[in-house]
C-alpha cells in the first residue's frame, strides 16, 4: 500500500496546529506518517502535538505519528528536517493551520498506476482563521501540469502537492530564500520528472484547505519579489518580463 508521509512545521502555532492534526486524525486511510518538526515553541504546541501522538496511538488508526522540538533556522530549514525523516512513498507539507478538506481524502487521492507518478496535485480551498471556506485560490492547476506551467505562477499550493520521496529528497529547501523556497522546490521535483520520463499525477480532487493567513500571505510582497527572481533563473528573464507585464494587463482589464 502507499504510505504517505504529512510534514507539518509548527512554532507558537498552538491555535491553529489543533486543525491540522485532527483533519490528519480523522483519516480513513491507515498509512500514514505525520511527522511534526517544531523549532522549539514556546506556547502549548508540543502539548498539543503529545495529545494528539496520544490519540492517534489509541485509535489504533495505523497511523505513525512523530514529534521533534528543536531550535532551528527558520520554516525552510525545519521542512528540511522533516524532508529527511520522511519514509512514506510520497511526502506533503501540510503546516499548521492547513489542513485536509474530508476523512477520506487520502484514500481517494491514491492512484491505481504503476510505476507511481512523481507527483500527485489538485486544488486548494482558502480558510480564514475560523475555518470559513472563503473558495479557491486564485490561481488553479492546470488540467496537465509540467515545471514549465509555473511561469504563470505557482500554480498548485504547496499543500495540495505530493511528491514522491525518492525524488523529494535529492532536492533540499534552498534557504537562500526566505518565502518562496518551496516555489523553488517544486519546479525542481517537477523538472527531475519530466527529464527522467515520470508523470504528473491530476487527482481532481481539493487536497488542502489553506489558511490564508499563512507566511507567504504575511510577506506577500518579499515572496513576490523572490518567485520572479525564480521564474528568471528558470524561464529567463525576458519571458519573465513580459509574463509580468501580461499579469498587469491582464488584472487592469478585469
């Protein structure tokens, strides 16, 4: 069976990291690894995240819950971290305040395929803090994904993106970028694919409810700055600015 690994990185977050692990909780799917890298809180997370180590052990859900409070070097550091201890088939990064849309989402997501596709993605819906469903993001994914359609954006959120680990993890967080490594990351994994022939997996299905008050949303305009300095190194810079000018039309217009 697939074994899917949930990394989810915590610091102070213990309002919001309870709808994180209770949406991973309640799944009815037994093979899943939840592994919680928190950089040393000091609120009532590593409580939280025992509690719930507690719960999920009893509930006999097969689920493997695991816990590491440490100082650490920001958020992409701690992903890093967690990047590594990963032992599922496919890793996700679902951080606190995120979480997964329905009990059987994991379950209906797995694909029937083999060899196993390098990436499984869907859509996100955005909540606010209390967890009103404000729709979808913006931007949407494309029917067929390749790491060129993210010249038009990150067109999948990070926590509706599942990579396969063996391919995760040639490929760590660049901590050069403070907001928008995981931009980075996915264009990598999703390069690696197509040069080595895999596929990208489309589940049509909402994987994550995203919690907009997020970092990449609290420093909107560094992030920005960073993705297109991003979608120059990869898609030159020319054609990444004239993509940004079309964005500017294109909003002007609507």
């Amino acid at each position: 069976m697939v074994k899917i690994t949930y990394v989810t990185i915590t610091y102070n977050a213990g309002e919001t990291l309870p709808f994180t692990v209770n949406s991973v909780l309640c799944q009815d799917y037994r093979h899943i690894e939840h592994i919680i890298v928190d950089g040393a809180s000091k609120d009532n997370t590593v409580k939280i995240a025992e509690e719930y180590k507690k719960k999920s052990d009893a509930a006999g859900n097969g689920h493997d819950v695991i816990i590491v409070s440490e100082r650490d070097n920001g958020i992409y550091d701690a992903m890093n971290k967690g990047l590594t201890m990963a032992t599922g088939d496919y890793v996700c990064f679902l951080n606190a305040g995120d979480s997964l849309p329905n009990s059987s989402v994991v379950r209906q997501m797995i694909p029937n395929l083999e060899p196993l596709p390098a990436v499984l993605y869907g859509d996100t819906d955005i909540v606010d803090n209390e967890r009103h469903n404000l729709g979808k993001r913006r931007l949407s994914p494309p029917e067929t994904l390749t790491w060129r359609s993210f010249r038009h954006g990150m067109l999948v959120c990070h926590q509706s993106f599942y990579a396969l680990t063996s391919i995760a993890q040639q490929f760590k967080y660049d901590l050069s970028y403070r907001h928008s490594a995981d931009f980075d990351w996915c264009i990598r994994v999703m390069k690696y694919a197509e040069e080595h022939r895999l596929a990208l997996y489309n589940t049509r299905m909402t994987l994550a409810n995203y919690l907009k008050e997020g970092d990449t949303t609290r420093h909107h305009k560094e992030s920005l700055m960073e993705r297109y300095n991003i979608m120059c190194g990869y898609y030159g810079k020319l054609s990444t600015l004239f993509m940004h000018i079309w964005f500017v039309v294109r909003n002007l217009t609507k």
